[in-house]
C-alpha cells in the first residue's frame, strides 16, 4: 500500500501552511486514508488548564483522524513566538532533529498517511546547527510549497525550491495561496511561477472568509503518490 507523507513547508511565515495543510488532511481523511499531523516545532503557545497549546499543532490534531498525544505531533512545543532557535534557548531547551525523526517514525508506524508542517520558512533556523531544511532532511519527505500570494513572492518561491533541491529532496507540489485580497497582478504572479517552478500547481487557493472549503481547489491526484486509493 502506498503510504504517502508530505512536508509543508511556505515562503515565509502566515503564508498558509496550517490552512492548506489541514485541507489536504481532509482531502486525505476524505480518501479513506487513517491520516497523521506532525507540527514538529512551534513557537507561540498559551496555557490551557496548565497545558501549552499552540493554535496551529491544535488545528492539525482536530483534523487528523489518527488520535496521537500532543507530545508526539509536536515534541518541541515552545512557548515565546519567535525563531525556534531563540525560543528554545529562552527555555534552555535545544531542538533536537534526531529525536523529531524518532517521533515520526512512530507517527508514520500507526498512520497511513502523514502530513507535517514544518515552522516559518525552509531556511529558519531551530538549533544552532541545524534548520528547518535540515528537518525536511532528516524525515526524508517530498515537500509541498506554498507561496502566499503576494509582493515578493516569486522570488521567495524560486528561493525555496532550489533550497529544497539543494537538500537533494523532492519538490512535490506547490499551492499559490491567495493571503492578500488586494495583491495585483496575482496571475501574472502565478503564471511567471508555473513557468520557473517545475513541479506541479496543486492549487489556487483564493481569499477565503472560511478556509474550510479550502481542499475544494486542491488537486491531490497531481500528486502520483495518493493517486492509486480513493474511497
Ligand atoms: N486562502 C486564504 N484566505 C483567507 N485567509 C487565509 C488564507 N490562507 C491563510 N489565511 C489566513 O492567513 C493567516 C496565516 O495562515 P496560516 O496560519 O495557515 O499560515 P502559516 O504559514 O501556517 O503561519 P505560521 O508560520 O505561523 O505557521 C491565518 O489567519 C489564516 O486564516
Ligand atoms: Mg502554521
């Protein structure tokens, strides 16, 4: 059986890797697949009853349908809201890549899929040596990029798929996702991108006022490793 597994990884922070990861979650759920979310570091959390939390390892967790403890979604659940690599020193912690690569080889042990959401963008660093790319390394996934729809976004587009090939990984797919209702030129945007991204568009994405239809403009049969089981 084909168990696929995706890293999503965006052009920056708040471009939308939380939404378009928990709508390809759904699609996937949708598909019959026992579906798993990893959100191996986060940095922003609040207390609830004595328990950190963080918005985005929460939204992951509502939508898989594989039930895991959030120590296992999210081994390094930091509580300041800044680079990894600063939020963990302020707790004398160290994000440590190997023990991540641990927990996920038990997520990918009890799931059929795995989606994991990886922190700001490709190159943000989460220890002193090591960065998010260094992460998408470890776990040895095909990443999915998704650009957030605005001024600069090629550039930080091109940026990041030669960082991930750089890494000798697969660019699997990519999202344009529209994140600013005012942006012009998003087609021309995307156009440009189609051309000097080779991998497939997996989607447009546009403004959403509920990001819960978001899997409708999804196409997850671009993606050969899912096309073979459907409901
Ligand atoms: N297509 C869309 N339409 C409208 N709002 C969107 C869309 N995509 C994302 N957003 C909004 O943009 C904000 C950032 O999205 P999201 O949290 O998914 O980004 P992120 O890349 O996961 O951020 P982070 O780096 O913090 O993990 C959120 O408020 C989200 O609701
Ligand atoms: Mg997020």
């Amino acid at each position: 059986m084909n168990r696929p597994a995706y890293f999503i990884t965006g052009t920056d922070t708040g471009v939308g890797k939380t939404a378009i990861s928990c709508a390809i979650i759904s699609l996937l759920v949708a598909r019959g697949f026992k579906v798993a979310a990893m959100k191996p570091v986060a940095a922003g959390g609040r207390l609830v009853d004595g328990v950190l939390h963080n918005e985005d390892v929460d939204s992951l967790i509502q939508e898989a349908n594989v039930l895991l403890p959030q120590e296992l979604v999210c081994p390094f659940l930091l509580k300041e809201p800044a680079s990894p690599n600063l939020a963990a020193a302020i707790e004398a912690r160290s994000v440590d890549v190997t023990h991540i690569a641990t927990c996920f080889q038990q997520i990918r042990a009890q799931a059929e899929a795995v989606v994991v959401e990886g922190v700001g963008g490709f190159y943000v660093p989460l220890a002193d040596h090591a960065s998010v790319a260094d992460l998408a390394l470890a776990l040895g996934l095909p990443v999915i990029l998704v650009v957030g729809l605005r001024l600069g976004c090629i550039n930080h587009a091109l940026l990041t798929s030669a960082a991930i090939r750089a890494k000798g990984l697969k660019l699997a797919g990519w999202v344009a996702n529209h994140i600013d209702p005012s942006m012009i030129f998003s087609d021309g945007n995307i156009a440009t991108l189609e051309k000097w991204l080779d991998a497939p568009r997996l989607g447009t994405v546009p403004y959403l006022q509920s990001l819960e239809c978001a899997g409708d403009y999804l196409n997850l049969d671009l993606l050969h490793e899912i096309s073979l089981k459907r409901k």
